[in-house]
C-alpha cells in the first residue's frame, strides 16, 4: 500500500472517531508502533469492548461458521467470539496476513456488516490493521476487492505522544529521558535479518523488564536486557547513556564548559553518546537558515563549536561523528561550513 499522507497516534484517533463510525478502516504501520494500543484505547473511549482476530491464524470457518441443519435447510452459525448481542469494535489485526480464502470470509463482514444471516448489532465498528510490505513481516496481497472496501491511513511512531503517554503510563526513568533525548531512536526500520529492532513496543517492554529487576539492577544485566529488545547500536547507546548518567556526565554541563568530555578509555562509549547526543541537539534546533537563529540558539553555536574543537582532540574519528549524516538526518549547511572552516583537520577527515 502506498499512500502519500502518514497520521501519528493523535490524528488516527480522530480518524476512528469520525470515519471509523461510518467506514470500516484500515491502519498500515509497521510492528511494534501501537496499532493494537490505539483500537483497544478507540473502543474503550466509545464504552464499547474490542474484540481482536488475528488474521495469520484464521481458517474461513473461523470467520463464517460451520453449517447446520435446521428444518431441511442449512443454516451457518457464526461463531460466538463475532456473534454478540451487544454492539462492540471488531479488530480483524494482521489481516493482510490471512489467506486468499480468510480474506474471502472477511468481505461481507467489513463490506456489510454481516456473516451470512447474522449482522452486527447496530453501532459495532470495524476496524482493519496490517504490517507493511517493507516490514519484513507475514504479508499477502490483498485483492483489490477487499482493498476498496475500506478506508486505509498509515501511522507512524511520535515521539512527542509517546513520550506523553509513558509518562503517565510508568515507564521507567531511564527509558523515559533517554527518548527524550534520543527521540530518533524511539523506531527503527525493521532488519532483514532475525535480530531485535526498536519501536514504541520494544521500549515499553524493556521498561517494563528493567522494573522488574529493581533499582539496584547492574549494568551487565542492563546489557543483557538492551540486547534481547534493541536494534544493536541503540542498545549500545542505551548502555552508554545509563553509564553517563551513572557517572554523573551531563550535555548542558559540558556545553557550558562546566564539565569537561570524558577522556580515559574505559569511557569511550560515554563520550560517543554525548557527542551524539550534542548532534542530535543540533539538528533539533539549529535553523535552516543562519538568517533565523535566536539568541540562544546563537550560544549553542558557539559552544558547540568550542565543544567540537575539545572533541577533534580528543577523538578525531568521534568528532569526525558528530557532524556526519545519520539516517538522512543532516546539520545545516551553513553550521558545516562555519565548523570546517574553523576546524579543517574534521573536513579533511569527513572528506577523506
């Protein structure tokens, strides 16, 4: 599916409580963003439970029914878990995932609202999801048939909503502020190869496993942990940040010139992060244009060009780091050429 406008969980919501009422709708994402989260919180919202069908796992008979005589006529009953009286949100999860002949069953079902002679109760939804394509998930092409009978948005992941319903869901203080920091690590593209990857549901579940050791837990088993539920380099980053904080290294203080980077080698990865960490900064707040700079993004200029010089000594190759390209994330031209042109042995290295 490819459509040109992406929603993030606040404008989905919108989406269900005025489309979904009337259209059945179908949210695209990748796994592990909140597609579940959000219908169940949909369903709660209007009073109504939400009863989920995961696709991968349904046969037709699971949909339709099985047939019974009644009176000399065959009769299909539907089975209880869709047959209700009361009205509710019929989630059909992974539904790109079901076969030819499941996606068959599902067409009355989301076109009419009905299984044979059995139709939902009068104000039931219905509501579709599925992995994308480029997800390296269970996907099946679905018939356009059933493609048109619905209203499709895509959700991507928000840092910015996260982080304000981790907040006020106890997500732990370590996973909380290094998003808040790093909200660019929140989601990561799936791998092609069978290895952890971050997304919303990924963090929520390292939180939650980070908890349940205690607030004594160690680093080799924050290690352990950020390994089974991280892509690989943010798990890494991950550790560092816990030994930063652990350490009592901070970015404001560094910038301020009230704390000097970490220099002994058992600290390396403390000062990749806080130099990472300073470009994510960067990016996040220097303007486009050198025109539009306010007066305290002027001072992180300079300091972070002061900072920069401190690093190349440091570490050329780190330095080197913080002002390269990551994930099509870029630094302003115009804070590029002041840098390497105050510092020429980081453009000769970049350009190297």
């Amino acid at each position: 599916m490819n459509l040109t406008v992406t929603v993030n969980h606040q404008q989905l919501l919108d989406v269900l409580l005025n489309v979904g009422l009337i259209r059945p709708v179908f949210i695209w994402g990748a796994p592990g963003i909140g597609k579940s989260a959000i219908v169940q919180s949909f369903a709660e919202s209007l009073g109504l439970e939400c009863v989920s069908l995961l696709g991968s796992q349904l046969a037709p008979e699971d949909i339709i029914g099985v047939p019974q005589i009644e009176g000399g006529f065959s009769r299909f009953c539907p089975p209880r878990s869709i047959a209700r009286k009361e009205p509710y949100v019929l989630f059909l999860d992974e539904l790109n995932a079901c076969s030819s002949e499941v996606q068959k069953a599902f067409y009355s079902l989301i076109h009419e609202r009905r299984i044979g002679e059995y139709r939902l109760p009068e104000g039931s939804i219905v509501v579709g999801a599925g992995n994308r394509a480029q997800d390296n998930a269970i996907t099946r092409p679905m018939s356009s048939a059933l493609v048109n009978r619905m209203f499709h948005v895509e959700l991507i992941a928000s840092a910015r909503l996260w982080l304000e319903w981790a907040a006020e869901n106890g997500i732990h203080p370590y996973v909380y502020d290094y998003i808040a920091s790093r909200p660019d690590h929140l989601w990561s593209k799936p791998p092609k190869s069978e290895e952890p990857f971050s997304t919303p549901r990924s963090w929520h579940m390292l939180s939650d496993a980070i908890l349940s050791y205690g607030p004594e837990i160690k680093e080799e088993s924050l290690r352990i942990l950020a390994a089974g539920s991280l892509s690989p380099q943010h798990a890494t980053q991950f550790l560092a940040y816990i030994r930063q904080v652990r350490s009592q290294y901070a970015l404001d203080k560094i910038l301020t010139g009230e704390q000097a980077w970490p220099e002994k080698p058992e600290e390396r990865d403390v000062l990749y992060f806080l130099a990472q960490s300073l470009r994510a900064r960067l990016v996040k707040e220097l303007p486009l244009e050198r025109s539009r700079l306010s007066n305290d993004s002027r001072i992180l200029v300079l300091q972070a060009k002061d900072r920069l010089t401190e690093l190349a000594d440091i570490s050329l190759e780190i330095a080197r780091m913080a002002v390269t390209p990551e994930d099509g994330r870029e630094l302003p031209d115009w804070f590029v050429v002041e840098l390497f042109r105050d510092l020429p042995r980081l453009a000769d290295k970049r350009n190297g």
